[in-house]
C-alpha cells in the first residue's frame, strides 16, 4: 500500500508533506510533487499536512483520481523528478490554483 498525490497539487506545490515524511518519498516536478511508491511506507503522517488535501491512500483514492495512482508511478521515476527532502515556499500563483479541480492539463512532465 502506498499514498498518492492527486490533481490537487497541481500548479500548487505545496511542500508541507514534505517536512513530516520520515522515508524522504516525495519527487518534485516542474509544479507538481508525487512519491514514490517504493519508499512510501504508509504511515499517513503526510495526510493531514497538506493545505489542499491532494494526498490519499491508494484505497481513498477518488474515482475521478484512480489514473494518478500510474502517475505517480511513472513520474516518481521520471528523469528530472528528484526527491525532495525540504520544505520550499509553494508556486507564486498557488492560492489562485488551490481550489481549481480538473488541472491534469496543467501538468509539466
């Protein structure tokens, strides 16, 4: 079992995941963090942490969100998606994407 970054984080990327996970999972992308399912070790701690509420555990994944499970598959594992370790402040125009939905378009492999 592992969790899931949904679309939520897109165009946000909010880092405050990042600063509680004791397995250093997260993988940061252009405006979108994921973790890595390999070093996910289900401990939840991230859940609660994030501002727009973008982590599941792969069991709570939203219908509309099941095909984020390959993407943070594929993307934790993508060349240039390096772990992140450290909190950094969240995209400058994060609070006008926060409460968007449907923003996979958006994405920057």
């Amino acid at each position: 079992m592992t969790h899931i970054v949904s679309d939520s984080c897109i165009r946000c990327k909010y880092t405050d995941c990042v600063d509680v996970c004791p397995v250093d999972c997260f993988r940061e992308g252009p405006n979108m963090l994921v973790i890595d399912p390999d070093e996910c070790i289900d401990c939840a701690v991230c859940i609660p942490e994030c501002p727009v509420n973008a982590i599941y555990a792969e069991e709570d994944v939203p219908a509309d969100q099941l095909h984020f499970i390959k993407l943070n598959v594929e993307l934790s594992n993508a060349p240039g998606w390096k772990s992140i370790t450290k909190r950094k402040e969240a995209l400058p125009d994060a609070e006008e994407w926060k409460d968007k939905t449907g923003k996979l378009s958006e994405l920057i492999r």
